[in-house]
C-alpha cells in the first residue's frame, strides 16, 4: 500500500513502511497540518498491524533534515492554551506511536532538533547518518520542549546528559548521540535506511505477538519499579505460552527447521 499525505509520504517494503516527512523547504519543521498527518499515518499503521500487513515503520525525513523542530513560525503568535494544544497533540502522536505492536524506527538523516529530536525520541530507537546533528535548542527560542523531549530524553541518556542539553541548548553530532546513548547505530548517509530496513526485516521474522509484547514490557516496565516491572514480565513471559507462536517457535527449534509463525492468539489447546 502507498499512501500519501500533504506533507507525509509513505512508501512500504514488503512488511516494511516507511514515513518520509516531505517538507524540504521549512526542514521539515512539525506544523499542526504534519502533527495531524503523523497521528492518522500511525493510526493506519496500527490498522494494518492489528491485520498483520505491516511489521515494522520508519520514520525519516526528506532533504537534508529529519525535522529541524516544531514550525517557529507558526508558534510564534501562538497563545498559551493554543500552546498547550500543540504540545498535548504531539504527546498523542508520541502516545500512539509507544502503543503500535510493531517496532519503530527512526532513521535520523540529518538535522533532528527540538520537536524533531524528540519525534525520534518518541520512536523505539534511533539510527543516525553521519550526518545528523541532535539538540534542544528551545531554551534559545525561550521555550523548552514541549513534546516529551526533557522526559523521554532523561529516560534515554540520564538525568546530567538531559539537563545540559535542554539548559544549553547545544546541538551534538552522531558521535556523540551514539556515545551518550541516544542513537543505537551511526551509519553513512547512503546505508542509514538500508540498514533501519534490514533490522526490520529480521524483526519481522519473529514472532509478531512476542514482538509486540516486548515493546509492551519495555516501554511500561521502564516507568515502574524493578519489582512491578518484573512481575509485568512474569505475566507477559507466561501469557505467551497461551500463543501458536510460542508452540511453532519452540517445535521449529526442535525439529530444526525455520518457523512459520502466524501471529495467532491461541494454539487452541486447553
Ligand atoms: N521552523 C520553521 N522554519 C524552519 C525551522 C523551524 N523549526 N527550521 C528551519 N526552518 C526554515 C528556515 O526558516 C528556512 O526557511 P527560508 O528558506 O524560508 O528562510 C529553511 O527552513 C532553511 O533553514 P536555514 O536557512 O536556517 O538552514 P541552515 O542550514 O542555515 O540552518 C538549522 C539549519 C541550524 C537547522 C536552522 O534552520 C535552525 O536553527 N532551525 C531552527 C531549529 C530550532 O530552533 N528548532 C527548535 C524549534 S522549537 C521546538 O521544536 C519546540 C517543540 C515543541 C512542541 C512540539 C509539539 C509537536
């Protein structure tokens, strides 16, 4: 399926889709039209996922940036409660990414700053080509970020990193992001999407339900207690055992041959 948006392109790869921010001239700086785009690009992901079309999703952008922040000038007149509408729309779009069973992936090829390091931040983890360029320059705009960056970067690369960058402003390369633990991979321009496809490709050999649940686990366990976390675990861990998959993953291990997983919920045994 192709679909494509106003300023959203979006193209799949076999069970592969990748979202292209399309907004070149303004370096794909997240307006209200692209925001609203993103949220209903990841609501037909979650549809297709729920059906077992698609796998895994990509985002990147189009030109020389991921996305160079939310559009200053569309906020620039903005009120406080206009403010916090943006802000609380792109905490859904950040929501509802975290919630689609499927990995998210966000291929940051070039400049990924204020709104936009925290788009990527909101994916399930980054690549970077050597060419991107990470910040939170808000502080210099007089604002902070405003779409989960100061939390969701403390979870990422800690309490010290976080506070410098969001107080400094400073804009870091991909050395950095990969040494601070905000990028996964550093990669040449020319591999970063090959190598974002092929990581999805192999996850879309597993078994989609211990996939979805994984990312479940991680994502909430991390808020929680080590204890509460673990027992999330112990339930998810045995729930599985309920699943096709888990019966067909272990047979194909045994009979030593691959496994055709189906995703289905049950192994329909009592
Ligand atoms: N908003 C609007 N337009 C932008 C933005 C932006 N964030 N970034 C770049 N552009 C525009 C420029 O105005 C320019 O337009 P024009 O050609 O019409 O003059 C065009 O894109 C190209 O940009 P430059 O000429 O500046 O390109 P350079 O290569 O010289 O510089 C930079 C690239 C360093 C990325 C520079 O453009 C820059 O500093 N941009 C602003 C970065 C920034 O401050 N981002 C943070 C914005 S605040 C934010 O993101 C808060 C998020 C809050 C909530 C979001 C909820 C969804």
């Amino acid at each position: 399926m192709t679909t494509s948006f106003e300023s959203l392109l979006s193209a799949d790869h076999g069970p592969v889709r990748v979202l292209t921010l399309n907004r070149p001239q303004a370096l794909n700086a997240l307006d209200v039209t692209l925001v609203r785009e993103l949220t209903e690009a990841v609501r037909i992901a979650g549809a297709d996922a729920a059906e077992g079309r698609l796998r895994a999703l990509i985002l990147t952008g189009a030109g020389k940036a991921f996305v160079a922040g939310a559009d200053i000038a569309a906020m620039h007149e903005m009120s406080e409660d206009e403010a916090r509408e943006f802000s609380r729309q792109g905490h859904t779009l950040g929501e509802r990414l975290a919630a689609l069973p499927i990995p998210v992936i966000a291929a940051v090829n070039g400049f990924a700053l204020g709104g936009g390091c925290e788009l990527a931040l909101a994916c399930d983890f980054i690549y970077a080509s050597e060419a991107a360029k990470f910040g939170q320059p808000e502080v210099k705009l007089g604002v902070i970020p405003g779409f989960g960056g100061t939390q969701r970067l403390l979870r990422r690369v800690g309490l010290a990193r976080a506070l410098e960058l969001c107080m400094s402003g400073e804009i870091i390369n991909a050395a950095e992001a990969l040494r601070i633990g905000l990028a996964n991979k550093v990669l040449p321009a020319d591999q970063l999407l090959p190598a974002a496809i092929k990581t999805c490709e192999t996850i879309a050999q597993m078994g989609p339900q211990a996939v979805a649940v994984a990312k479940s686990v991680l994502h909430r366990g991390s808020e929680l207690p080590l204890a509460a976390a673990n027992s999330l675990e112990i339930d998810a861990f045995a729930r599985l055992f309920s699943t096709a998959d888990q019966r067909e993953g272990m047979a194909a291990f045994l009979g030593k041959r691959p496994a055709a997983f189906t995703g289905r919920p049950d192994h329909g045994q009592p």
